[in-house]
C-alpha cells in the first residue's frame, strides 16, 4: 500500500516554486488524504532557502487558514523543517522535521545541500579534502537535532551522500562511513524517532535512490524503528515522486510498516 500522506513539503514561502495553496489543490487532485507544510526554519547565515523571521508569521496563518478552507477535503498540518544552526520557538506547529544542512567547521559553515561545487570547496578548503572526516562532523551533528530541535521526524538521513551518486567523492562502505551513520542511527532510533525515506533527491536528479540508503534502511528495519515516506517536494509536479517506488524500496530492506499522521497523530499502514 502507497501511503496518502506526505509531510515534507516546500512553498514559495521559502524555496519552493508552488505556494502553499496550489500545493493543497495539487494533493486533493492527487488523491492525497494528509498534508504537511514544512517550510524551512530562518537561519541567521546563507539563508536565500529560509523563510525570513517575519516570513514565518505568514507562513503560520496562511497554512492556518488553508487547513480550515479545506477541512473534509484534506488534512492539513502545520509544520517545519528545522535546521540545526536555527533557532525558534517550536509551540505553533503540529510538528517539526530535524534536519541538517550544514556542517560547522570551527565557525565556517559548509553547505551539504546547495551545489556540488560549493561542498567540494568547503571541504577541500577545511577538511583537506577529506569526506571522510565531513562525515563525521555531519553525522557528529545528529546528536545535538532531537534536544535542539524537540523534533518529531530526522530529516533526510544521510544528506551527506547527495553529491556522491556513484562513490563520486568518498566510498559509502568504507568503515569509516558506515561506522558514524550506523552510530548517530542507533542514538537517533532510541529516541524514538522517525525516520523519513526521502525521495526529493531522486526527483531533482541528484541520487538514484532515495535517502537513505538501503543499509540504512535494513538498520531501522532489524531495530523495528520507525519510518515514513516523504517527497521533500518544492513543487506540485513532484508532491508524490516516487512513491511507489520507494515503498518496493522499504519493502526490499525489510520494513513491513509505514509512519502517516491521521488525525493530528502518528499512525502506521501495512505496505
Ligand atoms: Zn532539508
Ligand atoms: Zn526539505
């Protein structure tokens, strides 16, 4: 079964192409049964992707009033990708995604998620071109999203490896690698977290396969940990990239049970 429901979400209220309003008609028309806005947190750096602090009062009420304008029709729910190097007031929103962006090198941030060329100058100028050792400091970052960002989901996993389709910068086997990921999964998964297949990625033409990556996903399954699919999806063409897909994906990797919020709650489907 192919879930209705997608949490993760952007609009033009920060990167997104569709705003809040086209991306609610998109999902009715998509046969979408709950949706959740998940606008970016404002960072206080780089921040041409974040909604600005006063952004998100619009942001609020906007989504607000499309959850009542359509209530029957479809689920609407307030919330928000909260960036680790963010810092904001979490009582509004329904619930909140944790993610990590960037990785901080004594001061200097290094963007994992804006282009290619930007990562490789960070790392080859902080790191002497170690990706190994970016890694680590990114996976290091987990340990700090939960207690940072009181957040219900861990957004996009290993975001780490979105430039690295093919082994292009570092070997995702290597030791070095998995023994980090494995290490901030088991902490992530005790908390009870949920974990999100993300399929944003793919649907921008970055990976093949969705975040994350399927020794990843055959870790949460043998923990019996919590999953749930997402688009990460800044436009309407892409609110529901690849579902099907990456439900044989979870399916391949041992997970039986998707997470869905029904009714303002978490809930699990059979797949
Ligand atoms: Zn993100
Ligand atoms: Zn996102």
């Amino acid at each position: 079964m192919t879930p209705r429901c997608n949490l993760h979400t952007h609009t033009t209220f920060c990167d997104g192409k569709n705003t809040a309003e086209e991306m609610v008609l998109g999902a009715i028309d998509a046969g979408c049964e709950t949706l959740g806005f998940s606008g970016h947190s404002p960072i206080p750096f780089d921040n041409w992707w974040c909604m600005t602090e006063e952004g998100m009062g619009d942001y609020i009420r906007e989504i607000s009033r499309l959850r009542e304008k359509y209530r029957g029709r479809i689920e609407i729910l307030l919330g928000l990708e909260y960036d680790l190097f963010s810092d904001c007031d979490t009582s509004p929103f329904d619930y909140i995604i944790g993610s990590s962006h960037y990785v901080d090198f004594k001061g200097n941030k290094i963007s994992i998620d804006d282009e290619a060329s930007i990562l490789e100058a960070g790392v080859n100028e902080f790191y002497g071109g170690d990706f190994y050792a970016l890694a680590r400091d990114y996976y290091d970052n987990m340990y700090y999203i939960p207690e940072h960002t009181k957040c219900d989901i861990i957004g996009h996993f290993d975001l780490v490896t979105k430039f690295n389709e093919g082994g292009r910068y570092f070997d995702e086997t290597d030791e070095r690698y998995r023994s980090r990921a494995y290490a901030a999964l088991g902490f992530l998964l005790e908390k009870e977290l949920v974990l999100e297949i993300n399929t944003g990625a793919v649907s921008r033409g970055y990976r093949k396969n969705p975040y994350p990556a399927d020794f990843i996903l055959k870790y949460i399954a043998e923990k019996r940990g919590r999953v749930m699919l997402n688009s990460d999806s800044h436009s309407i063409e892409t609110l529901f990239f690849g579902f099907a897909d990456a439900v044989e994906y979870a399916k391949a990797c041992g997970i039986r049970k998707l997470t869905v919020m029904k009714n303002g709650k978490f809930d699990e489907i059979k797949i």
